[in-house]
C-alpha cells in the first residue's frame, strides 16, 4: 500500500512534507503539480503526467472546478514543502 511510504518508527523525526513527498515519490508522482489549463479540473505532476481530475461527471461549472482543482493543487503543493506561486522568499 502507497502510505506504508508514511510510516517510521516514532524515534525518527521527519517533516511531514517529506514523508508526502516520498509517498508521492513512491507512486511516481514527481511535485510540483500543476493544473492542466487545456483539461479543466486535471491536476499533472511535475512531468505532465494526470494524477486526477476533479468533477470527472461534469456536475459542475467549469469556474468552479478550476477554483476546485487549484485549492487542491495549492494544498498539496504547499504540504508538500513548495512555496505558493507568486510569493517572494
């Protein structure tokens, strides 16, 4: 299972975005990832490889999934240890 890649023995301190890298790392998904502007709702990894869409049924408006896509892309870019587009530091 992927979040094996999450367990260590609880004398080993290790940042939790390290630890979702390597998850991720685990399953071949390379970070940052991206929204897919020509797939509204398509998140792709640092590859252009998909990773997941968001609203696959279409129920929803296209602002509103990309609004979607790209809170989850920041989250997990963000968790991850990367800094948000359009900050300075």
């Amino acid at each position: 299972m992927a979040t094996s890649a999450l367990t260590m023995p609880q004398h080993t301190a290790v940042a939790a975005s390290t630890l979702f890298s390597a998850a991720l790392s685990h399953l071949n998904i390379r970070l940052p990832l991206r929204h897919d502007e020509t797939h509204c709702g398509t998140l792709v990894d640092a590859d252009g490889n998909m990773v997941f869409v968001v609203d696959v049924n279409r129920e929803r408006s296209d602002a509103e999934v990309r609004d979607i896509a790209e809170l989850l892309q920041l989250a997990i870019n963000v968790h991850a240890g990367f800094k948000p587009e359009g900050t300075n530091g």
